[in-house]
C-alpha cells in the first residue's frame, strides 16, 4: 500500500468559549495510574461560534489519569445557538498539568446536528481542539478550528 503526503490544514478559530466546572465527581479510585473523574460543564451562553453568534454549550468530560502525568478525556456535549437551534458533540483528548496550576488539552470535538440554519456547517465537522483550564476557578477556555 502506498502513503502519500498529505498535508491538513486548520482555518481559523470558528469556536471560542470559556467555560465553568458545574459539577465533579469520583468515578474509580482503582487504577494504578490514578483516579477516574467526571466533570460536568456549561458556558453560560459565553460561547462564539463563527457565523452563528452566542451559543450555550454544556457538556460532561471523563478524565482518567495514565502514567507519565498524561491525562485521557472523552466528553459528549451539546450546544444552542441564540435561535433555538441544537448541535451535539463527541470530543477525546489527551492533556497535563502545567506548573501554574492549570491544564492544558489537546483533542478533536465532531459534531452533529439536523438544523438547517446557521450552524448547519457543523454537521459531520471534526474540529481540533485547545483546552486551558484553571484548576482553582474551574474555568476553561475552549478554542477549536476546523480541520479541512
């Protein structure tokens, strides 16, 4: 089988939200590499999506701890625009803690949605994502570009 390059590119930021940790919760203190924890999220109608305006998103994020300081997350969210229309997600990613007391993740979000207006570009889109979150406050700044 033969590989060619093949080269992806990123546009610009068409999604930035902060957020804030609504909720946690232990799901295993069982692993060897550390425990298991489930965070619930909302922004707050504090999200921007390109093209489609203020949006509200709230989510849920598993995070289990792997060996080295590595962090492992899978989440599902869902997103209203200002209009009443409905995008879901699905989002992995793999991330650590930062010496400020923070942590940083990489991921990708793919979406969803049946709407036939504004965020109907969001359907079957795989974005790649930049989460910071501050450890103390609860608060995330969630960055995404659409991977083309």
């Amino acid at each position: 089988m033969l590989i060619q390059n093949t080269t992806l590119t990123l546009s610009s930021p068409f999604w930035i939200d902060n957020d804030k940790t609504t909720g946690q919760r232990v799901l295993d203190v069982n692993n060897p590499s550390g425990p298991t924890l489930e965070t619930s999220f909302s922004d707050f109608g504090a999200g921007i999506i390109k093209g489609v305006g203020n949006a509200t998103t709230i989510g849920t994020i598993i995070t289990s701890f792997r060996s080295g300081g590595a962090l492992y997350s899978q989440g599902k969210g869902v997103t209203t625009t200002d209009d009443g229309e409905i995008a879901t997600w699905t989002e992995q990613g793999i991330g650590h803690f930062t010496k400020q007391g923070k942590v940083v993740f990489h991921g990708i979000r793919i979406f969803s949605t049946s709407s036939t207006e504004k965020p109907t570009f969001l359907n079957n889109l795989v974005g790649v994502l930049y989460t910071q979150a501050d450890i103390k406050s609860g608060i995330a700044t969630n960055t995404i570009w659409e991977l083309k």
